[in-house]
C-alpha cells in the first residue's frame, strides 16, 4: 500500500493527555485568574486611553518629531504593561494565600516577551512608513509571534519531543510527522515573508541611490522572488523526506485529474513568466483595458493589477496581455497627442481662430514645447467651421484635465474676441398651409 491510513491514535493519546490536566482544579483556576488579569487590564487600558490624548506640547523641530515618536511606543506598550501589573499582584495575592502559581509564572514570562514583543512593533512604526509595517505586522510578525506562544504553551503543557515524533501518514515508505511538517510549513511561510521583505528592501535602495527605472527594477525584483520562492518549495518537500521518485509519482497521478482544471492558471502562468522576461508591461505604465485607460499597479506570476482613473482597481489574467492586442500609451515613451475639436461660426475668420488657439495652446504650462501644437481646418459642418487642435503631452494620465484646461482657456479667448461657438439649428420653410375648415 502507497499511502497509510492517518494515525489518529497517538493524536487521541496527546490531547487526552493535555485534558486530563487541564481538568485539574489548581490548573483551571489559574487559568481563570489569568483570563481574569488579562481583561481587567483591557478595561484599564481602555480607561486610559479615553483619558490620555497626545500632549499639545510647543517644542522645537529637532525635539517635536522624538517625542511623536515617543508617543507612539508608549501607545503600543499601555496594554501589555498593565498585564504585566495585573497578573504580577494575582500572583502575589495567590502567593500570600498559600495557593499554587506555576501557571502565573509561566504566564507572566510570555507576558515579558509580549512586552518586548511590542517594543519592537512601536520602534517599526515610530520610524518607518507605517503601511509597510503594519503590511509585515500581521503577515509576519504576529505570525511569529503566535508560533512562539504556541511552541512555549505545548512544551509546558506536554512532552514536546514526543509530539513532534507522532507519525500522521506514511507515502511511499516516508513517514510524515507532525514536526516536519510543522518544520516545513513554518519555514515556507518565513521564507516567503523573508523574500517579501528583501524585495522591498532592495527595491528602496535601487530606486533612491541609482537610476534604473522603478518599474523595471520592480520585475526583475518580482520574478526572482518567485524563483526563489520554486526552490523553497523545493527545499520543503526534501523536508517532508520525498525524493523526486516519490514527487514524480503523486503529480503523475493528480496531473491527469486536475490538468484540464488548471489550464487557465498555468497559462497565466507562464504569461507572467514571459511578461517579466521581456519587460512588455511594467508598473506604471498606461494602458487600455476594456476600452478604459488604466494604470499598470502591480505585476504578479498569475495576473496583472490596474487601476482606472476613478481609482479601480481590476485584476486581469496575465493571459489576455499576450492572446489580445492591448493598447499601452507608455510602450517607447509616455509622450502622447491629444487632439481636441472646436467649431465656430461662419462669421469668424479663420487665421484669426488659428491664432488664438495656438496661442492658448502655448500657454499651458503643461503643453510641449517640441512637438509644437498644430491647428487644423477640418472642414465645414452643418452650422460650423470645424478646427482641430493638436497638443503633446508628457504624460497621458493627464489628459483629461489638461483638456478641460484647454476647453476653459479657449472659451475664455473666444468671448474675449467675440468669436461665436454656434449651435445646431434648423430653418422650417412652410410652403402653403392648408384651410382651416380641413382641420
């Protein structure tokens, strides 16, 4: 047989183990006086914090940006020292009344490291952007952290060793146990925050002291990520005791089972792949996305993140950037003509539309010098002579509020020099009208 029947007995045997002395009367209320401390002291931290705002203080510039900073570590270090207060006059009290506090001891120790735990968030978000920070807070650190309390709360509660050892499954004559992949679980996931944190590392430092484009430094950055995070997947399952024997034969037999429905993904795929390679589409780059223009956010291995002008973001599958034609406004350059029509009335002179529109044209600070801006005279309509005025700009994410811009400046010349911008309007001839006796 492959593929043994999971071993819950030993599983069984460990949690009967660790029930047997929490039903304990000396553990339960220990417990309890724990549960207890740590809730008296979030009301207390409460109270305090209704109570105490940041001080308003008048201090010099040198001195004004430490004490914000101050401020902020004291805030994060309010809870856990009030529980540290709490917990340590419990078991003073519990001590004084001849009752045991070994529970209370260790509790307290977790809450030193809790306290130093918070020392070291406050510090993060007293000197760093704290979207960053908080972004690894909860992806990492806490993380972390848990693991932690966990791994101290089981090696006091029970053998540690021994738990780590209990075997849940056997696959090709490679026990699997709860300690490697606990090992291999905890250590992917380091890994993956690790690389995450590298790359935003090496990505500041690109950026602020060379002149390597951002975008492109952000693929390069991106795809060897994902190839480092290929040989962490690699690293694991050696830790988890599968040969490439034994990897070979479990995909060979879910390929076929799950191969139809991961198509789009590994097509995705390796679209992403190939995007990073030939730097087709990078972040900040305009493009058109189901006909609306978009700004390229982030590129990822499955799928591309763009946000429209309205501050949407889409996700879209890497696949469609290389099955479909995709219009980009920043492929060479991100210099781009924007053509705005005007009509007048059959009143105006023309040279003297042509002037005043080139003239407002090169106004506009955000108008280009070098391509110069064109008039053209597109013809004759219907209750207008049609113009068109041609602009470049160096940057299309613009466009429609240097539009508006321009719109507002030519109404502005045009009423200044009594240039009338006509209007659709129709001439009813009436040949004969019928009696009045036939209606």
């Amino acid at each position: 047989m492959f593929v043994d029947e999971l071993n819950l007995t030993s599983l069984y045997d460990f949690f009967t183990k660790i029930l047997i002395f929490l039903d304990r009367p000396t553990v339960r209320f220990q417990l309890v006086v724990i549960l207890f401390s740590i809730l008296l002291a979030w009301v207390l931290e409460k109270v305090v914090e209704a109570r105490i705002r940041k001080p308003q203080l008048r201090l010099p510039n040198s001195l004004e940006s430490h004490a914000s900073r101050l401020f902020v570590v004291l805030n994060y270090l309010r809870f856990p020292s009030l529980s540290l207060i709490v917990l340590w006059i419990n078991r003073h009290i519990l001590i004084f009344q001849g009752s045991l506090t070994g529970l209370l001891v260790e509790a307290e120790t977790l809450f030193w490291v809790w306290f130093f735990f918070r020392i070291f968030l406050g510090l993060l978000y007293a000197f760093f952007d704290q979207e960053v920070i908080r972004l690894y807070h909860y992806r990492f650190y806490s993380p972390l952290f848990v693991i932690y309390v966990v791994i101290k709360i089981l090696s006091y509660l029970t053998n540690l060793e021994a738990f780590k050892n209990i075997t849940l499954i056997s696959i090709f004559a490679n026990t699997l146990t709860i300690g490697s992949l606990f090992n291999a679980i905890v250590g992917l996931y380091i890994w993956i925050g690790f690389l995450s944190g590298i790359q935003d590392l090496i990505y500041l430092l690109i950026t602020k002291r060379t002149k390597v484009q951002p975008a492109m430094a952000e693929a390069v950055l991106a795809s060897s990520r994902y190839i480092l995070i290929i040989i962490g997947i690699i690293v694991v399952l050696s830790e988890l005791g599968l040969n490439t024997t034994t990897v070979a034969a479990i995909t060979g037999g879910l390929s076929v089972g799950v191969g139809f429905s991961l198509q789009e993904i590994m097509s995705n795929f390796i679209s992403g792949i190939l995007l990073f390679i030939e730097g087709a589409l990078k972040p900040g780059d305009v493009v058109e996305v189901d006909g609306e223009m978009t700004v390229v956010k982030r590129l990822s291995i499955r799928a591309t993140t763009v946000q429209t002008f309205n501050h949407v973001e889409k996700i879209v599958p890497n696949q469609k950037f290389l099955t479909s034609s995709v219009v980009t406004y920043t492929g060479s350059d991100r210099i781009c003509r924007n053509l705005i029509p005007v009509g007048v009335s059959y009143k105006s002179e023309p040279d003297a539309v042509i002037e005043i529109l080139l003239k407002v044209a090169k106004e506009n600070p955000n108008v280009l010098k070098k391509p110069k801006p064109v008039v053209f005279f597109i013809g004759f309509g219907d209750s207008s002579i049609n113009f068109e005025l041609s602009i470049w700009l160096d940057n299309p994410v613009y466009h429609k509020q240097i539009t508006s811009e321009i719109n507002q400046a030519i109404w502005r010349a045009f009423a200044a020099n009594n240039i009338e911008i006509p209007f659709p309007q129709r001439d009813l001839h009436i040949r004969d009208i019928a009696p009045r006796d036939k209606f």
